[in-house]
C-alpha cells in the first residue's frame, strides 16, 4: 500500500469530526506501511470550480483525454486512480450529500474516462479499492434512532458502483450537536465499527 486519498468535504475543514478521525486511520495505517503518502483534498478550503457549457460540450464530443478542458478532472481523477485506499470525509446536508462532494463526482463520473456505457448499461473502468465513507450529522438518520431519510448511502453507493468500485464501507457519526459527551460517544462508537476492518483490525487509533 502506498497512497491514500482524503476527501473533506466538510465546510467545518480540518476540526471536522469526521475529517479528524480519517487523519486517525492513515496514522493507524502508518504502523503497517511507514511510507505510506496521503494526498489531501479540502473541497471547502479549495473549492473546484463549477462546470459550465465548454466542459458540458467536451463530455458529449470526441475531446481528448488532455484537453485543457479536461485539466481539473483529469487531475482529480489521477489522484483516485493513484491511491490504493479513498477516505471520504462529509457531512450530510438536507438528507443529502454536500454540493461540494457531488461537484467533485461530476469531475470523476466521465464517461469513456472513468466509466463506459452499454446495452446493459455502466460499467466502471477503475479498480476495485477499499472506500471509507465517514458521514457527519448533527442529527440521526441510520439505525433506530433515525428520524429523517439518508439519500447519501445509496447514492454514493450508486456512485462507487458505476466507477468499479465495489468495497465501500459507510461509518457515521451522528448527534453531533447534542454536545460533547454524545461527541465522543459517537467518535468512539464509530472507532470501534472500523476497528472491526480487515485493514484496520491489527492498528491501534491515536
């Protein structure tokens, strides 16, 4: 193993919860591979810029794969390609994922690039990885004490899917602001579930 890519899409950034317990695992991953390189994308402190009709344009024609069109996701989807573990940071916002998280897939779902399409419709054209999603909420939306609806789970899950990516494992943090003792528990709880990981199971968490 040598790389991993962290996606936050959190707009709380680096003091997220969830964004801090991923910083947790690629320290618990170190013990096992010293040399491990994490690649970091802040989607709230580095926002990507919004499509617009050239790039819209460029996605149903023959553009090449190094059109300058094609620069932020070509980069984005070389830094995916390259890691051999993605850690997805985000919180859920109105039953759904962040607009920041669904701009960085609009850059990496490429048709002919990243997935391709036909009579029995999309195939992912990357490899298979491990995928942690570790959503954030203040409130609580899986388990018994849900009381609104996750669109997130099936949706990033549909997502995955059509990239070839098939071993995604979601981790939730939730209740977050019933305060700091529901926090923790909840850090905790979400420890514990990843410790139960193959790639995590012999790490020991900061």
């Amino acid at each position: 193993m040598n790389n991993v890519l962290l996606i936050n899409a959190s707009p709380h950034g680096q003091v997220s919860h969830a964004n801090l317990l991923a910083l947790e695992l690629v320290t618990a991953l170190r013990q096992g591979y010293p040399n491990l390189e994490l690649v970091e994308r802040d989607l709230g402190a580095n926002p990507l810029p919004p499509l617009g009709m050239d790039y819209a344009h460029a996605l149903t024609t023959t553009t090449p794969f190094d059109s300058p069109l094609f620069k932020v996701s070509e980069g984005l989807i070389d830094e995916l390609d390259r890691s051999d573990v993605l850690l997805i940071a985000t919180p859920i916002h109105n039953f759904t994922l962040p607009a920041a998280l669904k701009l960085w897939i609009d850059y990496v779902v490429r048709i002919h690039r990243t997935f391709s399409s036909g009579p029995e419709g999309k195939v992912g054209l990357l490899k298979d990885r491990p995928v942690y999603v570790l959503v954030g909420s203040g409130g609580f939306h899986h388990g018994e004490r849900a009381r609104q609806p996750d669109f997130l789970t099936p949706y990033l899950r549909q997502v995955f899917n059509t990239l070839g990516l098939f071993d995604l494992q979601f981790i939730y943090l939730q209740g977050l602001v019933f305060g700091e003792e529901v926090v923790h528990a909840a850090v905790e709880e979400a420890r514990i579930a990843l410790s139960a990981e193959p790639l995590f199971n012999n790490l020991v968490f900061a």
